[in-house]
C-alpha cells in the first residue's frame, strides 16, 4: 500500500526520525507540494475505480469535450 502512495509516507517518517532537512523551508514547501499531487492522483485513481488507463480515458474525453463545448460557443 506504500508503493502506491508513492513512498512519501517512508520519505516523512525518515524525515523527522533523522531531522533530515527539517529546517529547509523551500525544500518543505516542494515536498509538501509533491505529497499533495501524489495524494490527488491517488483519489482520483481511485475515484475511477483504480483504473489509471481508465483514468486518463475519462480526463481525455473530458478534455475533448470542453474544447468542442468552447469551440460551439
């Protein structure tokens, strides 16, 4: 379950056992950045029903249609 969660919760734990760049505030910032996204592919994966091909299916068709809606208008 890890693995899918993209190794960030290892990368955390380690983070604050070693107080490894702890203080850094930039690298934070880009960390807490890379956690976000990899949490939002996450949901959204699963929100398609843990399908990631399935996933960029829908968000192609998706995209498809708001350019066809935009180019209608």
């Amino acid at each position: 379950m890890l693995a899918l969660a993209g190794g960030w919760p290892i990368a955390w734990v380690a983070q604050q056992l070693f107080r490894h760049k702890t203080r850094k505030h930039e690298f934070r910032k880009v960390f807490r950045f890379c956690v976000a996204a990899n949490l939002i592919v996450l949901g959204a994966v699963i929100w398609v029903g843990g399908d990631p091909i399935n996933l960029v299916k829908e968000l192609a068709s998706h995209l498809q249609k708001q350019g066809l809606q935009a180019e209608g208008m």
